[in-house]
C-alpha cells in the first residue's frame, strides 16, 4: 500500500510540474539543502579534549552543563555534568568551560583542547565582553588558570558534540551534579562512533 501511495505521490507531482509548462507561470524550485559532515577529532598525543554543552529550558529556565575529557586514543578520562539552576543558555555554556578549566587546572592537565557547539563561547576567549557581569571575576580567574596551559578552544556543530548535550540533558532532570567513573550508558553508542571516526551528517 505503501508503495502505491509513494507511485501516486509521483505521478501527481509530474502532472503538476507538466501543468506549470504549459502555462506561463513562474516556478520557484526550493533550493536543495547543504549536507555537512560533522566528525568528532581526538586530539593529539599528550593532549585532553573536553567537549562541553550548556542546556537550559525555558531560556531562562532550568539548566546543566556537560563534558566528557577523551584523550588521544579516544578513551574517556572524566565525565560529569552540574545543574546550574535557573539560568539560560549562554550562562550553561561559559559555566561549563570555566569547570572544565578549574578541573584541568587543579588536576595539572596543561593540554587543553576544548571543544564547544555555541560559538559566543570561542568569542568569549578573545574578549570578555560577552561575559554576563555575574560571571565576569570567576572568567578572568579562569583566563588566568589557562595562560600557562597549551590550550585551545574550538567550535564544532551539535552533530558532532552528542555526548556533551546529552550530559547536559540527563542532568536537567536529575537535579544535582552527577560524576562518573565510566562512560554512562545514555552516551555509550556515542563514544563508540566518535573512537572509529564515524560521521555524522548536519542539514544545512
């Protein structure tokens, strides 16, 4: 029945385009969506990556921030999420760098890629004025933290930072910090994908 259904589906729309020749009517086609691939990149020997997210509902409205540290094999070294409260999206991200940066700094981690979806995040590195005023001391003590580090920030669209964003999202409904001493099974297809470098596809 199915493939009946798609048969006349076809054939209606050649009758309507065969119809639109025949008149002098102007066509407007949609142009063809843009097909990105999105690949999650270790990072090289001697380096952690920490790819973070921020969720927040309602904007602002209930909000966490996620990461996971992999090394250059690919192979978790930390995963954990904090609930932030109430708070928006911006907030959620740039919380998230600054835990990533107090971690890295106390655990004496001095390779530091991180990896993030919003791109006022990697803005925020160049100049603190995308900072809220409420986040302002505890950035510049982070920008401090970094600046014996080898560290980089990159950005990298949502397709390829699926692990961060579900720790974000798992820790909306739990309502507390949440720390893991393996990879959690809600992102454990995830990891597995980014260890062999499978692509992921962002329509465009």
């Amino acid at each position: 029945m199915s493939g009946n259904s798609s048969s006349l589906k076809a054939n209606s729309s050649i009758s309507e385009y065969v119809l639109l020749r025949a008149f002098p009517v102007k066509r407007n086609f949609g142009n063809a969506p843009e097909i990105k691939e999105v690949l999650w990149h270790p990072p090289i020997m001697h380096w952690l990556k920490c790819n973070i997210d921020g969720a927040s509902l309602g904007n602002p409205g209930p909000s966490a921030c996620g990461e996971i540290f992999r090394n250059s094999s690919s192979d978790f070294v930390d995963v954990f999420a904090y609930n932030l409260g109430i708070t928006n999206s911006l907030s959620a991200e740039l919380q998230g760098a600054m835990f990533a940066i107090e971690i890295a700094s106390q655990k004496g981690w001095n390779h530091l890629w991180l990896e993030t979806y919003l791109i006022l995040v990697t803005l925020a590195f160049k100049s603190s004025k995308v900072v809220p005023w409420h986040l302002r001391n505890r950035w510049e003590n982070c920008l401090h933290k970094i600046s014996p580090m080898n560290f980089f920030v990159t950005h990298i669209y949502r397709e390829g930072n699926q692990c961060a964003d579900t720790l974000a999202n798992i820790d909306i409904s739990l309502q507390t910090h949440a720390w893991w001493d393996h990879v959690p099974i809600q992102i454990s297809t995830e990891v597995s994908r980014n260890r062999i470098e499978m692509t992921n596809f962002r329509f465009c």
